[in-house]
C-alpha cells in the first residue's frame, strides 16, 4: 500500500471545498494533498493518524492539517456512521493581499503552525464544531464568513496541540511513513491471530528492541498496547452484530476470555455485554 495523492478542487462558486460524512470507516485511507484541511469528526472512539502522530479520540476531534501531510481517515475502524465535517482550503484560497492585511495576522501564524499539523480540545474543539455543522445549511457566502470566525477562534486559542506531522518530501521522513503504513496493513491482515514481534521487526528490517523503540517514539504506544486498542476497536464492531461476548473476544484475536474483559473494561470503561446492550438501546 502507497501514500495516495489526493487532487482537490473548490465547490462550484466557491474558494474551498465542502466534504461531509465520506463513509470511509472501512477503508485504510493513508493519503495527502496540497490544500490545508480542518477535520471535525463525531464518534464514540477513532485513531487520529497525521505524519508520524498517532494517538485515539473520545467522543469527538477537530485537526488542522497542513499541506501534503500525510493522514489516515479519521473515522477508520469506526463501526457506526461517523459525523464528519471536512473543509479543505487551497493555500492562497483567501488571496495574498487579504491574508496580508493586520486583522489576518493571527490566521497567517495558524497556517504556518498547521504546517506541522495542530489537535485542538476543550472549549474550543466544542464551539468550533458546532460552527463547522451549519455550514452545509448555509449560502456560499456565509459559509466563508462563519470559516473565517472559526479560523479566527482556532488561531486566537491556547486550547491546541502541535502534533509535529511533516509533510512528504524528505525522503527518510517519507520511508518512516511507509515504515508505519506497513505496520497498519500488517495489523489489519493478522490481528485475529497471534502476533510475535519477530514478525514487525522482519517486516520492518529493525532488530525486535530497535523496532520497540521505533513504535514506542513513533506512536507513544507501545506495541502491545497499540495491538489491543485495535483488537477492542474490532471487538465493539463484533458486539454490535449480536454476537455473543465471547465470539467478539476470539474474533477480534484475544486468546482468553478473562483478560479480553480486563481490557475491555479498561479501555472503554466498562464490559462487554454492558456495552452492547447499551448499543442496541440507541
């Protein structure tokens, strides 16, 4: 599997293009493109991948991401339909003489600091994120004046994270990402079976302690973690298709029953059969 390069054009009669809900949760979608995008994205679980960041988002996540860096589709191993809102923007979209003027200094820095990729939580993540929703409701003007206040409130708060994503280009950052793109595939082809680290280290031409670290930095998970957040995420999609507690534990490759719950528990906050039956009332 290679990085895909996404080619982008505006909406009809307007300067940035709208995407809402794309449905990609079953799809490892590992692609970038030249436009800046704001992702907004509603589900109870998902996997924020941008550059060499990886980490997981509860309930809901808003990024920034800047030009040609790569990313995995944020509603990827998501079971139920994700609520997404996606805003992608050519880098001079708003012109250079607009961007130029002093009341747009401060979303000049944001695109610079987007560069790099930027997570945003707490107030600002809520209040962005409803903006974001009523944009396919509105008139292509408005759309852009209600863009414009949420680039504002993005650059204007202290409630983010640099995420340190690098663009594609260097060529030892690029093979590390295909480093982990292998990693992924490999993950979504066995994790319904055992799993030694001989295998990633002889996939990824690193020593097993080498490959450790290699993830551990990469990731700030370590391997095994990583490996059961995936298997829990594969679990709740199993849950949610009436299968008894024990077929999703075996399914989603977890070899005894006591500490798939353990885990379960631990990384959804609380156990299967409960989880599944609060799912069916919904």
């Amino acid at each position: 599997m290679k990085v895909k390069r996404e080619d982008i054009q505006p909406d009809a009669d307007s300067s940035f293009k709208l995407l809402l809900t794309p449905k990609l949760n079953d799809l490892f979608y590992w692609h970038f493109h030249a436009e800046y995008e704001i992702v907004y994205v509603e589900a109870p679980r998902g996997i924020r991948h941008i550059g060499d960041h990886i980490s997981s988002y509860d309930n809901s996540d808003l990024a920034l991401i800047g030009p040609n860096i790569p990313h995995l589709n944020f509603d990827y191993g998501v079971k139920n339909t994700v609520n997404t809102v996606v805003v992608q923007m050519k880098e001079g979209f708003l012109g250079t003489i607009f961007l130029g003027l002093p009341e747009m200094a401060a979303i000049s820095q944001l695109f610079e600091r987007a560069k790099k990729g930027i997570a945003f939580h707490g107030k600002t993540k809520e209040q962005a994120g409803g903006r974001l929703k009523k944009l396919p409701g509105l008139s292509h003007f408005d759309r852009l004046i209600v863009l414009l206040e949420v680039l504002q409130l993005l650059a204007t708060t202290g409630e983010y994270e640099v995420l340190n994503g690098r663009p594609v280009g260097n060529v030892s950052v690029f093979r590390g990402q295909q480093r982990m793109q292998q990693i992924h595939h490999f993950i979504e082809t066995h994790y319904q079976r055992p799993i030694e680290l001989g295998e990633l280290s002889r996939l990824t031409h690193l020593s097993e302690a080498a490959f450790c670290r290699y993830f551990k930095k990469s990731t700030q998970l370590t391997f095994t973690a990583f490996l059961n957040q995936y298997r829990i995420n594969q679990a709740k999609k199993i849950l949610l298709q009436h299968k008894t507690v024990t077929e999703a534990c075996f399914e989603s490759g977890f070899e005894n029953l006591s500490h798939f719950n353990k885990t379960f528990k631990r990384m959804v906050g609380e156990n299967p059969s409960t989880y599944r039956k609060r799912q069916e009332l919904r």
